[in-house]
C-alpha cells in the first residue's frame, strides 16, 4: 500500500514525535545501617557483604562506622532497589534474632 503525502506528516506514525520528553536521572537513596546493642559486628559484616557486595575490608570499615559513629552507609541505589536491600536486611536479622535497623534516605 502506497503512502500518501498525509501519512507521512502525522507526528507519531514512523517514530516521530511533536515534542521532545524530557528525561531525568532518577531519585537515589542511601541505605543505612544502625548500631545496637545486640547486634554482633560479624553479623553486621556478613550483610554488608551478602546483600551489599561489598569486600571483607570494605565491609568491615563500615561496620566499625556503624559501631563508632551510630550508622554507615551500606549503599547508594534508586528507590526500588533500595527498599529491597532494606527488607532483605530486616529478613536476615529478624531470623536470627537481632534487631539490626536498616534505614534509607533521600540523597
């Protein structure tokens, strides 16, 4: 089927478009995680490298942030991701029995 000059011109039909979207990076949140009383430093490190990746050492200098300074950054990741990382610490330490907090904030 031929097309005629008409088709042609209509905004949308062959990938064209009348205005230009204008595209944003989105929001990124930092997790935190909380010192406690309870909650073992070698707990603390297992989570920092089974949920954040993080290295041995790198784990274990945020965890002693944790402790010295009553919080560390685990993270920066959009929303979603972070939410997930969230609950995936609180599921951890809930069946061990800890009452690890895991936090996050608008950066």
């Amino acid at each position: 089927m031929p097309f005629s000059q008409n088709q042609q011109s209509v905004p949308g039909l062959f990938g064209e478009t009348e205005d230009q979207t204008d595209l944003r990076e989105p929001k990124r949140y930092r997790v935190i995680l909380h010192n406690d009383h309870y909650t073992t430093m070698d707990f603390v490190v297992y989570v920092l490298v089974k949920v954040f990746h993080k290295p041995a050492v790198e784990a274990t200098k945020i965890m002693l942030d944790i402790h010295r300074k009553g919080r560390g950054v685990c993270g920066i990741y959009t929303y979603d991701i972070a939410v997930t990382k969230v609950q995936r610490v609180q599921s951890m330490a809930k069946m061990r029995d800890f009452p690890l907090r895991c936090t996050i904030e608008e950066e």
